[in-house]
C-alpha cells in the first residue's frame, strides 16, 4: 500500500511538473457527447468550492495560460496520462466537438 501512494504521489508531481502528457476529455453525460478534448502537458486541479477545472500548460517562453472548465451534474471529465516520448513539453492542443455550438450564420454588409 505504501510503494502504490508513493508512486501515485510521485506521478502526480510529475505531471504538475509539466512533465507527464496528459488528455482531457470533457464529457456531456446526457447526451454522451465529447464536448472538447486537450492533449498536452497539463497540470489539472479539480476546484470542488466553485465547481470547475483550473487547466495551466506553460508555452515554449515560459509563460503559463490557465484555462477553466465548468462541470455540473450533466458535465464530468476524463484524465488519462498517455505516453510522453518525443513530445514537447511546450505543446497542447484542444479540440472541441463543433456540433455543441450553436450554429451561427453571417451575414455580409457591403
């Protein structure tokens, strides 16, 4: 039980440490819909108080950008940490479902 907190511990370090890949994948449960997914090197904090996920990844200068995540009763998340050969720490991507947004139509003025 011990050697199992330990390494649970010391991934946990890692990955907030920007050196573990993670995904995130942002479910709606009603309809089973993936409404965005974030593949990178995340350091993930589940905010229980104001009901959210605080996402920070940290560019190629060393800046940090934070992103947030609301989760609600129909809303619930995924974290899986994938393999982290030959990816920059720097890089993430985030991908959203297009299908979850409302249609918009343009209209060009001349």
């Amino acid at each position: 039980m011990k050697k199992r907190l330990l390494v649970s511990e010391n991934l946990s370090k890692e990955a907030d440490s920007f050196n573990v890949v993670r995904q995130l994948t942002v479910i709606n449960c009603i309809e089973g819909d993936v409404l965005f997914q974030m593949t990178g090197k995340l350091s993930i904090t589940a905010d229980t108080a104001d009901n959210q996920l605080e996402i920070i990844v940290e560019d190629e200068n060393g800046n940090y950008q934070k992103h947030f995540v609301g989760l609600s009763d129909n809303v619930t998340y995924v974290v899986e940490q994938l393999g982290s050969k030959n990816v920059s720490k720097y890089k993430y991507t985030l991908n959203y479902n297009p299908k979850m947004w409302i249609p918009v139509e343009f209209e060009n003025i001349d």
